[in-house]
C-alpha cells in the first residue's frame, strides 16, 4: 500500500518455526559441537597382550579417542561451526556457499565415521604403535557407542544445511543487495538494523 510519503511496504510472511535464524543457527551449532564432543570421548578399546602393555596404557586396553581414530571429525566439525555461525549474518549468495561447505563437513564426518565403523583395527594402528612401537598388531578392538553418534549427527547436520537456502528467504535483508535481491523497498527513514546504518554512513547518507 502506497502511504502519504510515497512509499512502498511490503508486508512480509509469517516465519514458519523451523526457518526462523535463530532456530536453525542454533541447531547447526548444536550439531557440530555434537560431533566435536564425541571425539573428545574414546570410539575404540583395544585390547594388548600383557607384554605390549607400555606407559600409559592401563590394564583395561588401550582406550583411543574419536580424535585419533579419526582425525578429520574434529575439523570438520568445527568447519560446520563456523559456517553455522556464518549463515546467520551472511548474503542470499553466501548462504548458498556455506551450505555446500557445511554439507561437503557433514558428509566428510560420516564417511570417517563409518570408516572407523567398518574397520576399527585399521582405525586404531596409529594408536597402537604410539603406545606399544608395534604396528600391525592383530589385537581385538571394540567399538563404543559414539561412533554412531557421530554418524547420526552428522547426517542430522546435512539435513539442517539443506534448510538453509530455503529458510534463508524469510530472513530480514541486512544490505541494500539483498534488499534488491529480494524486491523488498522501504522507506529511507527505516533502517533494516544497525548493520544497515553503517552501511549507509560509510556511503556518506545520514541515516537519521
């Protein structure tokens, strides 16, 4: 409606719960720190001949943390933190960038994840020949829950990527591209958010 100004308002959709920022910022950060934390727990137990048992090896079996048997889950975790975080003051164009960055982390988590799943004495090698100096050892491994957890959380992070773009579309324009990109028009005297006023004083317009 056109009001005595001269200016355009455009009355914006009802945001629907799961596409609201702080919603789905904060489940993408959940996630991540999800699948950080399960790394810091121990995804193997191997169990060593008492002639291999060496310092720092306990007599319950050499306990190997998710940061070791898969050493890429803790980057890529934080990878998807950090793109989560990102989403909520990024562009329409860059929130398509940050989701296939935190899709590309969440499938690299699953697949190491599942890695150590279907091979957990390959998985555990590393560790083995750091506390005994006998690589190769054919000794039994068992597998802890988190493991799986990391899968299931990795894949509940690509999945609440994917609602990014989407989600992206009821979220408030912070710059005049996006604004434009948007079709939205408002009157000078409103500012989208104080991001926005910068962004006006630094073209030289006087916001107030």
């Amino acid at each position: 409606m056109t009001g005595a100004a001269g200016t355009i308002k455009s009355t914006s959709p009802a945001v629907p719960r799961w596409a609201r920022k702080s919603t789905l910022v904060l489940v993408i950060a959940a996630l991540a720190l999800a699948v950080f934390g399960t790394t810091t727990q121990t995804w193997l137990t191997v169990q060593l001949d008492p002639g291999q048992l060496g310092q720092g090896v306990s007599q319950n079996g050499l306990q190997v943390q998710g940061s070791k048997a898969a050493t890429t889950v803790t980057a890529l975790a934080l990878v998807a933190l950090a793109g989560g975080l990102a989403a909520s003051i990024a562009g329409r164009i860059a929130r398509w960038v940050i989701t296939a960055i935190i899709l590309l982390a969440a499938a690299g988590i699953v697949a190491a994840a599942v890695t150590v799943l279907a091979d957990p004495l390959a998985a555990a090698q590393g560790s083995i020949a750091a506390a005994t100096g006998i690589s190769g050892s054919n000794v039994q491994v068992a597998l802890t829950a988190f493991p799986v957890l990391a899968v299931a959380a990795g894949a509940l992070l690509g999945i609440s990527a994917l609602a990014i773009v989407p989600a992206g579309r009821y979220w408030k324009s912070r710059t005049k591209y996006d604004a434009a990109a948007t079709g939205a028009v408002t009157g000078p005297a409103q500012p989208a958010d104080e991001i926005d006023s910068w962004d006006r004083l630094s073209r030289g317009d006087d916001p107030t």
